[in-house]
C-alpha cells in the first residue's frame, strides 16, 4: 500500500471538484484523460495503454478510483483521495500479486511527485501537469 499525506491551503471543496473532474486532473497529472460519471481514462506519454477506472465519490469528502485495465499489476488496485477540511490522505492500494518491490518504489516515488503538483495547483491555481500531452508529429 502506498500512503501520501498533505496540506492545502485551498477547502476541500476545491480539492473535490480538481479530483473529480477531468480539468483538474489535467492540471495536475496527465493531460491525456477524461472523467465521466463513473468512469475514468488515463494516458501517458510512451505508455502503451490507458488506465481505466470505475470512479465513486462522496462529494467533498472522497473520490476513489478503482482500476479496470491498464498498467500491469494495476488491475483490480484502487487509488483514494480522503478529504478533511484541508487536509488530504492518499491510499493505492490492492496491487497483483507479484508486484516487484522496486516497481512499487517507482510508482510511490512518481506519486509523490504528482501529489506536489497537485498542492500546488490547488493553492495558486496554476496547471503543472506531470505529464504533459505530446504533440502529435507528421514525420516530416
């Protein structure tokens, strides 16, 4: 399981609508995705699938995000944002078994990168994607 705690200075109401929607999580994590009602679609540079998750909130308290398909190991996890006022707890958990120890280290290591842009955002309002959509080339 990977743990993430932080503080911001915006209300969690704020935070609630960044997580929820597809505009915040493209300010603050990729580019690349789209949030319905229910269900979310991640991409990423290089990466040669999408993330797919069912999404459950609790307005202004939780958005959890429980993965369909994507990334190996990643099917069946559920990454959670719990609010309280400002605060923000993070939880990924239920990862395949197997999942190598230094993989998990990489991906607590990049959400913890993601986590601090998503701070950020919040308390100035200005979009920092950690992954930024690629311009498509003409091979010219």
């Amino acid at each position: 399981m990977i743990t993430l705690y932080n503080e911001v200075e915006a209300d969690a109401g704020r935070v609630f609508e960044i997580l929820s929607t597809t505009e915040g999580q493209r300010a603050f994590w990729t580019q690349d995705c789209d949030i319905t009602e229910g269900h979310a679609r991640f991409g990423f540079p290089h990466a040669p699938v999408d993330l797919h998750a069912d999404v459950t909130t609790e307005p202004g308290k939780l958005v959890r995000m429980h993965c369909t398909e994507g990334f190996p190991y990643w099917g069946g996890s559920t990454w959670e944002w719990e609010l309280d006022g400002s605060k923000i707890l993070f939880r990924h958990y239920g990862f395949g078994e197997g999942f190598p120890e230094p993989d998990l280290g990489r991906v607590t290591q990049g959400w913890a990168m993601i986590h601090d842009r998503l701070v950020r955002y919040a308390n100035t309002g200005q979009a920092q994607p950690f992954f930024e959509q690629q311009e498509a080339t003409d091979g010219s």
